[in-house]
C-alpha cells in the first residue's frame, strides 16, 4: 500500500516527536545511551578545548597578593651581597604581551643584564600550542662568565651566552631544574616523547599501567648538550619495590594521574666535599623530588638504589637540597584548597636528616610574615645563613634570616591593578656590577661601578 503525501508528512512528524520525546526522557531520567552520548560529548568538548589556546595572560599571571612592588630592604645589614637572577614574564608596560626572560637584580631592584627568550625562534620544531612566547622557565643555571642555561618547560634546554647567542639546544621536553655536577655536566629532569605503557628495563610493561603515561626521566647531559643518559622514573621506583608511591599520589580519578605519574622536578647530585656529611650517601648519588606522589629520594644514578625517602612530612613539595650538615632542606609547597594556605599555614623550609631520623621547620617561624605558593616555588641556602626564598605565584623574592624575619624582598612590577606575572625562580649569585661589566655586550658602565652598591 502505498502512503499519500500527507500521510507520509505526519509519518515524519510523528516519528520526530517520538524522537524528541524520548531525547527529553533520556536527558531527564538518565534511559539509555545517555552514558553513551554523555561521554562522547564530554569527549569532543575536551578535543575543542584542546584546539584552543589558554588566555594568554591567564596562563602566566595569579591574583595580585602584595599592594608594594620592587626592593625593599627592611634589614640592610644582614643581607647577602651579590646579584638576584630572577626569571619570570616581563612587558613593557600595563596590559602589554608577557615575554619569559631572566634579569640579573641588584638589591635595589634594578637590571644590571637580561637575556630575552624566544621559544619559536629557539625551537622552531617544538609543538608548545599557541603564542610563540608560551612556555614557562623554571629552571636555570648561571656561570661566571654570564653564560646561562635555561629550561623552556617542556620544550627544551638552551645554553646562551652574556649576549644571548645560542651556544647550544638541547630540543627534548626537558622541564625544571638544572643542577650542576662538580665534573662540569649538568643533571636535568626530562619526560618521554610521547606516552608509553614501559621501558627498556620493562620491555612489557610497567606492572599496574594499563594506559600509556608521560615517563619523567633523569638526564645526564654534558657541558656540550649531548645527553650521556637517561634514567626512567619508573625504572627507579619500580625496581626499589615503590609503586606503591604512584598509588598514594593518586587522585579521585586515577585516569588524571596517570597523565603525570611522577611530576619530576628537581635532581640535584651530592658533591664530594659535602658526602662526608651523609654517611649512607656517596659523592654522585641524586637526590630528587617527585611532585605528584610528594616523594623525595636519593638514589644512586649507577645502580638505581635507593638509599634514603621521604614522604610524609610535605605536600606537592619542590627543590630538595643537600645543606651539607648532614640535612636535606626541602620547599614544602603545602597545597591546600586556600587561595593563600589558611588551612595549613602555608609553604615552608623542612628540613630531614636521614642518619637521624629527624625533621625540622627552618621557616616559617613566629616572626615570619605570610608566605604561599601553591605550586612551583623555589629556595637557596645563602652563605650567611640566610635564605631566599621564591613565592612564584605570589611575584616575591624574599631573603630572611634564620629568624625568620625579612631581610630584602622583590616583587614583580603588576601586570594590571589586579594580577601579577609569576616568578618562577630566584637565585642569589656572589656577583658584583663590576663582573658583569667585564662581561661581553654588557651594559653596566665600568669606570662608575664601583660608586655604585649591590
């Protein structure tokens, strides 16, 4: 039998109200597929997110914490001399683009020299999504001579010279610090290409991996770039019988944690003359900090022992030193879901001593104004004993006593009336302006130097 043209017209009509009917049910009472179109759109809204690039100034700014700017030296006289190296985001004005670069300060805020970094001109291959500029410092390393090396996060590590000329590019997802071995080579915390399920050591796997995951690696790098070796992350827990640290790092959704299992971000390796000082330890070993379980080790880069671990006492913490008095200083992030650390009183110096089983807070104390970074974050045991501290999300450089107490403060120029660029690093360098007026394309003034003060 063959339908009339009307007869067809409310065919349609009716099965598309059919349609729509059960849409609003599926919607309302959940009837299948609802799980099914529900994953498959939260699928393709996370694939359209991706294509997008995140505001640019989102990315690099944090509400502003401090209503002052520039240097303060509250105590002059207990200062450390020398240079700040700071890196972070600069523009040259309110509102303007954010570039990442490093200035060298001295201690009332002013540049004494700069190197500028362009990461498409750096790594014209690197796959870092949107603005040329968009890709974090974290970690650098400053010699002598003003040459400097820099992690573009992710990216890649580069050695420039005091006039900014590429000395060498190290093109593979380095990220973090960079430390310094007495030999000259640098150890440097890197991640796989791509997600993998094992390594070598695991040709079939990690056990308990289902997925593939980004796998943090320790790099070896000598004073040319060249990398001398790679050591797994997961070869290191794995084969010391700590997996168990993946699992206690794990989030409510173990399918976000196995993006980033490890979050390496600091190795730093034990030089001879302060081994004696650690009697399980020996010249070599690496201490390093893995982020997302709040793990911090030393183990031996040869073997792949671990001697020594930590966990309990921080949170999400970063940049474990050796102090060299047979203790590990370590920045305790101490993330809580705060704005500014309410909860648990915001970051802190911990410091363990791993002979003696020991733990103490160096800072903050009683005397010690507010100080939270939720992540990142950085600190340096300063000759004096002082030490100097990097709230980054805050825009600060601090310097305080073993009392606690501020000594010198910087904070970065804002970006507008409420936000300011975060500062990823601070480090103090026994520099004068003198030095870096003998450097090439310096623009220090040589004859008036010295009429001028750190």
């Amino acid at each position: 039998m063959r339908l009339s043209a009307v007869e067809k017209g409310w065919f349609v009509l009716s099965v598309a109200v059919l349609a729509f009917l059960y849409g609003v049910a599926v919607g309302a009472w959940k009837w299948p597929p609802y799980e099914w179109i529900a994953r498959a759109t939260e699928q393709a809204e996370a694939a359209y997110r991706a294509t997008q690039p995140t505001p640019y100034a989102d990315r690099f700014v944090g509400p502003r914490v401090y209503d002052r700017q520039g240097a303060r030296t509250p105590r002059p006289a207990r200062m450390q001399p020398g240079l700040t190296l700071v890196t972070s985001y600069w523009s040259g004005g309110e509102g303007e683009p954010l570039g990442v670069g490093a200035k060298l300060l001295d201690r009332r805020g002013r540049t004494v020299h700069e190197w500028a970094l362009d990461r498409q001109a750096l790594f014209p291959d690197s796959a870092v999504q949107g603005s040329p500029l968009r890709s974090e410092i974290h970690g650098t390393h400053l010699r002598p001579n003003g040459d400097l090396l820099v992690n573009l996060d992710y990216v890649g590590t580069v050695r420039l010279d005091a006039c900014g000329t590429v000395e060498w590019t190290l093109p593979e997802k380095t990220h973090h610090s960079i430390a310094r071995a007495e030999d000259g080579t640098f150890w440097i915390p890197g991640v796989s290409a791509e997600k993998r399920r094992g390594s070598a050591r695991y040709p079939d796997g990690y056990p308990g991996v289902e997925e593939p995951v980004w796998i943090d690696r320790i790099l070896h790098v000598a004073p040319d770039g060249e990398v001398l070796r790679r050591i797994p992350v997961l070869d290191v827990l794995y084969t010391n019988g700590l997996a168990r640290y993946l699992v206690k790092g794990m989030s409510p959704h173990p399918e976000t944690l196995l993006e980033d299992p490890t979050h390496l971000n600091d190795v730093e390796p034990l030089g001879a003359e302060r081994a004696s000082a650690y009697p399980s330890f020996e010249a070599g070993d690496l201490l390093v900090s893995l982020r997302t379980p709040s793990l911090v080790l030393v183990v031996d880069p040869t073997s792949l022992e671990v001697k020594w671990k930590a966990s309990t006492p921080f949170i999400h913490q970063h940049d474990p030193d050796f102090l060299g008095d047979g203790w590990i200083g370590v920045f305790d992030n101490n993330q809580d879901p705060t704005p500014r650390g309410t909860m648990l009183g915001g970051s802190r110096i911990v410091a363990l001593s791993p002979s003696a089983d020991s733990t103490k807070t160096l800072f903050p104390t009683a005397r010690s104004e507010p100080f939270y970074t939720p992540t990142a974050g950085h600190w340096q045991r300063l000759d004096n004993g002082n030490s100097l501290l990097t709230e980054a999300r805050a825009g600060r450089v601090v310097e305080v006593a073993p009392s606690g107490r501020t000594v010198w403060e910087w904070i970065h120029p804002p970006y507008d009336d409420t936000r300011v660029p975060f500062v990823m690093n601070g480090t103090r360098h026994n520099l004068t302006r003198e030095d870096v007026a003998d450097w090439p394309c310096s623009s220090v003034d040589s004859v008036s130097t010295s009429n001028q003060s750190n």
